[in-house]
C-alpha cells in the first residue's frame, strides 16, 4: 500500500468499490466509478499501477455475482466460456499496452463510449426488456459475439477498462438478442475471464497494489452479491433503468472533470 495514503482515502475508495460492485453487479460498468476514485485517490502513483490495483478489486466482485446469477437464471455456458475465452485474450494483449495509456486520455475516451451507449439504449425503448427468443442461436452471431464482446470489448478492458460490464450487456443484448438479465448474467462471466487475462498481465509487470485491492476487494464482494440478487428480483426494466442513470451520471461527472474542475 502506498506510503503516504491517508485513513480517510482508503475509506472513501472501499466505499467507492462497495458501490462500484452494486453497479457492476445490476449492469455493469463499476469501473467507470471505481477507477476515477482511484486516479484520484492515488494522483501520483503511475497509471499502470492504479489499473492493475483496479482488476485486482473488480476481479472479486465480478466473480461473486458471475456465480449468483449462474446459479439462479439460465444461461448458455457454452457460448458464455466461447466469448469469455476471446475476452480473456483480447484482455492479455489490452493489459500489455496499457502501460503506455496516461491517465489524462482516460477521460474523453470513456465519454465518448459512454455516449454511445446512452444514445443506443434511449432511442431504442424497448431495449431489452423484451423476453429473448426461444431456440438455438446461429453461428455467425455467435461469431459476432466472440469477435465484438470477446476480442474486441476484452482488449479494451485490459487497455483500459472501466464501462466494460455495461458495453458487454449491450453488445450481448444487441447481438444474441437477449433479455437484460440475461446479458447481465453472461457479461459477468464474459467479464470474469476478461479480468483474469487483465490481472495476470498487470500480475507479471507487477503493477499491482495488492493490499489496498485485496481491501477494497472485501468491499467490492458484498456490492456485487447485493447487486446481483436485486438485478434477478426486480427484472430487465430495473437493470435499464439503472444503466441509464449510471450512465448519464457518470457522463455529467466526467465533464465536470474534463471541463469545470479547477
């Protein structure tokens, strides 16, 4: 743990990993909250540092809820391992070139997906909340699926990571037409194995602070099981509900940032 981090910081970023595994957990994207508290808690420990101290807490959580949501909704494991095994390398070769990622391109590159996502789901109300379509699903989506939520959302994750949950649901809704618990339930698994490949990589390069994550860790695992039981509970329209408000206020808070913050 770094020397000079206060009480109160590391109070504040178990907090932020408590929620960020709340979020995680319904739709994804706790990153997008949990890796901007640590940039900002730890401002002067190298980015690679504060990516791979990221995985290390997210891996937990995000395994809690792959586990309650695959033991009380079905799934295709099958197709689920298929995307998750692509994540898992697009996430090595993300996390190998994220050393050279500085923390001041963060912030218009989550903006501009962010607002993709947002302009996705909003001019399409009905977004998955409809029940997914019964029989088997083809082969080219399946291949769409490993090329789009496997190869290509995994390198992102290990590049850079936050919003990776949610960019996974709504692929995985769009693509295999599934429900959003559904989607939910597999992107955890898809995101399991991205942050397996991600955190063996930063593991490697020893770019891991591995007793503050293994902390906030703790906090991150009781975020993401509350998470997980309320997503199975209230349904698909509970999970859009809170993708678009996570996403439009994470998207306000990074352009004070960007913009207004002194």
């Amino acid at each position: 743990m770094p020397p000079d981090i206060s009480l109160f910081t590391v109070t504040l970023l178990c907090l932020a990993a408590l929620a960020a595994g709340w979020i995680d957990a319904v739709v994804g994207g706790g990153g997008l909250l949990l890796l901007p508290a640590l940039l900002v808690g730890l401002p002067h420990t190298p980015t690679a540092y504060v990516l791979g101290t990221n995985k290390s807490t997210a891996i937990v959580g995000t395994t809690a809820a792959a586990v309650t949501y695959v033991r009380k909704t079905p799934i295709d494991v099958r197709n689920a391992l298929r995307i998750g095994l692509a994540a898992m390398a697009g996430s090595l070769a993300g996390a190998f070139f994220a050393a050279g990622i500085h923390s001041e391109v963060l912030r218009p590159l989550i903006m501009a997906v962010l607002l993709g996502v947002l302009a996705f789901v909003l001019f399409r109300p009905a977004f998955g909340t409809a029940p997914a379509p019964s029989g088997p699903v083809s082969r080219r989506r399946v291949v769409a699926a490993v090329l789009v939520a496997g190869l290509g959302i995994g390198f992102y994750d290990g590049l850079i990571g936050p919003g990776t949950g949610a960019f996974l649901v709504v692929a995985l809704t769009a693509i295999l037409h599934m429900d959003l618990v559904g989607s939910s339930a597999t992107a955890k698994v898809v995101n399991v194995c991205t942050n397996v490949g991600a955190l063996t990589m930063f593991a490697i390069q020893g770019t891991v602070l591995w007793q503050l994550g293994a902390l906030m860790a703790l906090f991150n695992l009781v975020g993401g099981m509350v998470g997980a039981r309320m997503a199975l509970k209230r349904g698909a329209g509970f999970v859009r509900g809170v993708l678009v408000v996570v996403v439009v206020a994470l998207l306000c808070k990074l352009a004070y940032d960007q913009w207004l913050a002194a």
